[in-house]
C-alpha cells in the first residue's frame, strides 16, 4: 500500500518518523471501522442522489467499503500509521482498490465531521448495549428480592444498626438508582443522536448536499444546526462519561456492601466461587474480587471523565487536535461499564443470601427503638418526649445486658405508665417492617407492590 499522506500536497518534507507515530490515533481507532464505513456509505450515496458525483462511482465506493469491511472483520486488513487513523487507512485502500472513484468519496466532507458521525453512530450503539446490561442487572435484583422477599435485616445509617427493613426492599432500592442510570443513558442518546456530518471542516460545504437525506440513512431523527458546533461538540461524550460515572458510583456502593455482607463478621450473603479468587498463602481465603474490583474501576472512570473535561476546557471553536483525546477515555469507559455491569448481574443472580444471620443481626442494637417511640406517640405523648423516654430505656438495658424484647413489663412501666401489654406487639422485627406501609416504605406488601409496578413498567 502506498502510504503518502492524503493531505501532503502542501508539504515538501516527509513527516518526523516519531511524529508520525506521536499523532497517529489509528491504535485506538480503528476499532471505529464499521460506523466509519457505515457513515461514508451513506454519504457517498447522497453524492450521487445529488449529482455530484456519477451514480456509476457510488456503487464502485460502495462495493469497495463493503469489501474493506470484510477483509477487517476476517482480519485480513494491515492498519497503517503513517496513514494515522481510521479514516485515512479505509479511505487510502479503497483509493487503491478502485482508483478514481475512491478519491472523490471524500467529495463534500472533512475527517473533522467525518470522526463526529463515526463516534456519534458508535457511542449510539454501545449505549443500546450499556441499557441492555443494566436490564439484565435489575433483572437479577429483581429475582434476588422475589426469592427473599420475606427475609428480614438491620436497615444502618452510619453503618450502625438503625431499623429493620426486608432484604428485598434493599435490593429495590439498587433497582431505584440502576432505573434514574438507565434514564440518563437514554437522555445522553437523545441529545446525541443528531447528525454532524455535512459540517465540513467548519464552515459548511459550497456542494449542494443533502443533509437530511444522509440522517435518514444512518437513523439519525435530525441534523446538527451549526457547523462550528458540529465538528468542536464532544458534550456528547461527557455526558455519557458523566452519567457513567453516576453508574459506576452506584456499583461502587453495591460492592462495598457486598464486600462487607461477605465478611465472617457480617455472613449475610456468600458468592459463588465463580466469582471469588483464594489467597497464595491463606488457604482459607475467599476473597470478593469482583466486587473490589468493580470499586477501584470506578476511580477510572470518574479519572476518564476529568480527562475529557481538561481536553475540552479551554479549546477555541472549532476543531483542534487536542480533541484526537477524546476517545481513549470514552473507549475506555464504555469497555469497563460494559464489563462491571455484565459481571455484576451474573454475580448477583448467583448470591446466596444467609436469611438467618441477616435476622439475628437485625435483632441487636435496639433496631426497634424508634417503634416504641412511634407507640408512645400514638399513646398521646409529644414525639420530643418519647424519644427521651426510650433513651433512657435503652440506656437501662446497655447497664442491664438486655435488648428492648427482654424487658418486663414492670421494666417498661417504670419508663412510662402509658405502656401497656400491647408494648410487645409492637417491637417483634415482622411488626416494625410491616408497619411501614406508606409508598416508599419497607412493608412486605409495599415492596411487592413496588416489584410489581417495576416489571410492570419493563
């Protein structure tokens, strides 16, 4: 292949060897191959709608695309860097595949529009693959809660027991935060989803082309309104970028509880093996790697989008060769999304959840405190004054070695004469769950109709 620059008519002397090698994007990039020959498909077949190339040419360039395109996928295809990118490599080839015709495809455009529909049409893609892994991941939610729906534990705030709620509310609440994840995806689809090319290098293009037409081949529901936005937009990316790293920081989250459940401290839920690693010299070592791991990819992601913000922060419009950054932390984010939220739904399928451990735990440390404060309550005290009746209660039974369910009703009465017998109906853990029946709440029946509604809505 002859590898002389499609733009070096300007210049005299051969570009620095490490320069080249420097600037070349083609490492990273050809991974954009198929939406690059996708794109360039479409635009060659509205050169020739609009006459401005002959119809014999177009069907020369889309032959030839479609037989580069065969010859990646088989592997068969030498990816150049003195030809720096993606587009010059497919380009360049098909030049050389069907001579004359294969240099006029670029008739009407620039690479400054061209890379802009190829990572738009690419991240469109992932996107509708990033949503499908999240479905999958509140599928798995889903289930866990369904098998455990009655299955009782402590509820923390400060990490310290607080009240107890269902196993399967607490689930729910990660399907709350994995369903806004899922929404933000779609909101970044749909202010991406508009066609850049046709921008040209920024100002436009003197050919009379057919924008619309081009969007109406590649699925895009409308064009871009300003060329110099067109070719310098990367808000797409960081916004993608942005609402990944809002998943990820939910998926953080979900590991380190699961890292701590998995403790023998807590026992509350075990990982398959599949999905653990063993110690080199701790034989008894199960060690929760996939969840640590999806903790400490999320600083890379969070780490990606800094970066984009840093390249995008202080560019003049329109296009600059700082933006060739873009795509390794967009690349790289999709990869580690795409890969956390597929090994996090095949993991949380596969959890098998410790029911007793998880009610003993929510029987300790006085988890139904705010119960008895609520009885009182209803008993005519004012709130401020049941709540120091029961600190002093749960303080007498830190002094005595006894949790709230071991007092007598003596014991109690000395508290507060308002107690009475139906004290202790209203401190076992089923009624504290239950009694929270207000939408949002932990009651068995809420969560059932909370499980309901979401697969009613999916």
């Amino acid at each position: 292949m002859a590898h002389e620059k499609l733009w070096g008519g300007r210049f005299s002397e051969p570009t620095d060897k490490f320069v080249e090698e420097f600037t070349a994007s083609i490492d990273f990039d050809k991974r954009l191959y198929h939406q690059d020959i996708r794109g360039s498909i479409a635009h060659a077949r509205m050169l020739g709608k609009q006459g401005i190339i002959p119809m014999a040419d177009v069907e020369r360039i889309v032959e030839g695309l479609q037989d580069i395109l065969k010859k990646i996928e088989g592997g068969k295809f030498d990816f150049s860097v003195a030809l720096e990118d993606i587009h010059m490599n497919i380009e360049a080839r098909l030049s050389e595949k069907i001579g004359e015709a294969g240099k006029r495809l670029h008739t009407g455009r620039s690479r400054n529009d061209q890379v802009a529909v190829d990572i738009r049409l690419y991240l469109r893609d992932e996107i509708v693959e990033i949503s499908a892994y999240l479905d999958l991941l509140v599928d798995s939610l889903i289930s866990q809660a369904e098998k455990n729906l009655d299955v009782i534990m402590p509820g923390y705030t400060h990490l310290q027991t607080a009240q107890p709620i269902l196993f399967s509310h607490h689930m729910m609440a990660y399907v709350e935060m994995f369903a806004r994840d899922r929404g933000r995806m779609e909101d970044c689809l749909g202010r991406m989803n508009v066609l850049p090319l046709g921008a040209g290098a920024l100002a436009g293009t003197t050919f009379p082309i057919d924008r619309e037409h081009v969007a109406e081949l590649l699925d895009f529901p409308e064009v871009t309104r300003n060329s110099l936005d067109s070719v310098s937009d990367r808000d797409f990316a960081l916004e993608f970028i942005s609402a990944s790293s809002i998943l990820m920081m939910h998926l953080s989250r979900f590991s380190e509880e699961l890292i701590l459940w998995s403790t023998s401290e807590f026992k509350f839920v075990e990982l398959t093996d599949s999905f653990c690693t063993g110690s080199s010299i701790m034989p008894q070592k199960k060690n929760p790697d996939v969840p640590e791991l999806v903790r400490g990819k999320t600083g890379r992601v969070y780490g990606n989008l800094m970066t984009l913000l840093t390249v995008m922060k202080s560019l003049p419009l329109a296009y600059n060769k700082d933006m060739q950054e873009d795509k390794e932390p967009l690349f790289d984010t999709i990869d580690t999304v795409k890969g956390s939220l597929k090994i996090f739904a095949d993991m949380v399928r596969e959890m098998r959840i410790n029911s007793g451990n998880m009610r003993a735990a929510a029987a300790k440390g006085f988890s139904t405190a705010t119960d008895v404060a609520d009885y009182l309550v209803r008993k005519g005290m004012p709130f401020r004054d049941a709540h120091e009746v029961v600190g002093k209660t749960v303080a007498y039974c830190i002094a005595n070695g006894k949790d709230l369910p071991d007092l007598s009703l003596a014991e109690w009465q000395g508290f507060s004469d308002t107690i009475g017998e139906d004290i202790f109906g209203c401190i076992t853990l089923e009624a504290s769950v239950n009694a929270r029946a207000a939408t949002g709440g932990t009651a068995l029946e809420r969560v059932k109709a909370e499980i309901a509604r979401v697969k009613a809505g999916r």
